[in-house]
C-alpha cells in the first residue's frame, strides 16, 4: 500500500510539475505586478492628485468621446495618485487621469505586466479565435492532482510512528536525504496553505463543483457576491 502511494505520489507530481512551476512562478510576480506596473511606467498609471475626482457621468461621457468606444464598467482607485482603469466596449482598457478625465493609455489585458502574468497564471496565455480558453480547465486539473498529491505526502508522513522525529533537517546529510528531508518537512509545515492555494485555485474556473464542496463540508450555503452597479449608457 504505502510503495503503492509513493509511486502515485510521483506520477502525479510528474504529471502536473511542468504547470504547477509556472503557476507558482506566476502567482509569485502577480502580488507584484502592478507595482512593477508602476515603477516601470508611472505616466501610464499614476496622476498627480486635485482636489477630488470628477464625478462617474463626467468621466465616462469624456471617456467615450475619446475612445469612440462605450465604457463597460470603470474601476476607481482609492490611492489618489493612481489613474482609474475603464473598460470599453471592444474588450480593450483605459487608462484615465480622475481629475481632467483625459485618456493617457489604451491597451489590452495582455499588453500589461500583471494582465500578461495573469493571464499566464490562469490559462497559460492561450485563447482561441472564438474567445475559449482551453488551457484552464488543464490548470484547474493541475491544482485538483497538487491538492491530492498534498493529501497522499501528508498520509505517507503521519501514517508510520516516529511522525515527529522525521520532522528534521540534518544539514550535513547526503544530498539525496537532506533533499528527501527538505520535501518531508516544508509538505507537512505547508500542508494547510497548499490545500487551500489548490482548492481556490480550482474555484475561479469550476466555481459550482467548489461552491457544492464547500456547502458539504461546511454545512452552510454559499453567499453570492452582488452584481456590480450597471452604467447607464
């Protein structure tokens, strides 16, 4: 049984390692891209603060007249130096200055550090012509394989005795063991943090499958999120 699950434990990993790396790396750079964003670029995303900002019907009349594009919906900053992003009827974005209501950017999601990271996080960057994103569903596979390889690497250090003891790193151990040590102790100590970065991982695409899961487990009903205010057009 337990050679049985080592080698489970391996297949999988093997399996889903490739993606899983990326998805790391990317969620990584993700915490940090817009700041990245602005560093780099600071006259494509941040304004010099006025006394307050121009109201919605203002600004987005301003914006469409710019653009020649209807605004979608449009974000505000709470960060007074940074620009308000809208969206425009062609799937394309605004940078906006709030307070002269000028346009500084347009571009796409992808053309961004954090829509291109992003979008590689969730999707692997592919969309077909049609709009469809086959690679994330293959993602949310990957973090659905990490959540139950997770659970077999943490039955395979609690099931034998001495569970504690292995909880050691031996740093003048061979490379071979101080690896396998590595691997033991950072699986059990990030046990709790990997289920839940593979469970909400699954949840942005298989949103009704996790949402049941959840009800099950937690024997209460899941709230839905309100729909966002509409803009009048």
């Amino acid at each position: 049984m337990k050679l049985w699950l080592r080698k489970i434990h391996l297949t999988l990993a093997l399996l889903s390692g490739l993606f899983l790396l990326i998805v790391s790396l990317s969620g990584a750079v993700l915490i940090y891209a817009k700041d990245l964003q602005h560093l780099i670029q600071p006259e494509k995303w941040l304004v010099t603060p006025a006394e307050k900002p121009l109201n919605f019907d203002t600004l987005i009349n301003s914006v469409q007249t710019q653009t020649q594009q209807k605004t979608v919906f449009l974000m505000p900053e709470q960060n007074p130096t940074m620009a308000w992003q809208f969206r425009l009827a062609n799937n394309h974005y605004a940078s906006v200055n709030p307070y002269t209501s000028n346009v500084i950017y347009t571009y796409q999601s992808t053309d961004t550090i954090y829509g291109f990271t992003l979008a590689l996080h969730r999707w692997l960057l592919f969309e077909s012509s049609d709009g469809n994103k086959p690679f994330k569903n293959w993602m949310s596979v990957c973090a659905l394989l990490l959540l139950i390889n997770v659970l077999i690497g943490f039955y395979l250090w609690v099931k034998p005795k001495n569970r504690i003891k292995r909880l050691a790193i031996k740093p003048k151990a061979k490379l071979r063991v101080l690896l396998y040590q590595l691997h033991t102790v950072l699986g059990v100590y990030f046990f709790v943090p990997l289920i839940l970065i593979a469970f909400t991982g699954m949840a942005f695409n298989w949103k009704t499958q996790t949402q049941s899961v959840l009800e099950l487990v937690t024997q209460n009903k899941v709230t839905n999120r309100p729909a966002p205010p509409k803009i009048p057009v």
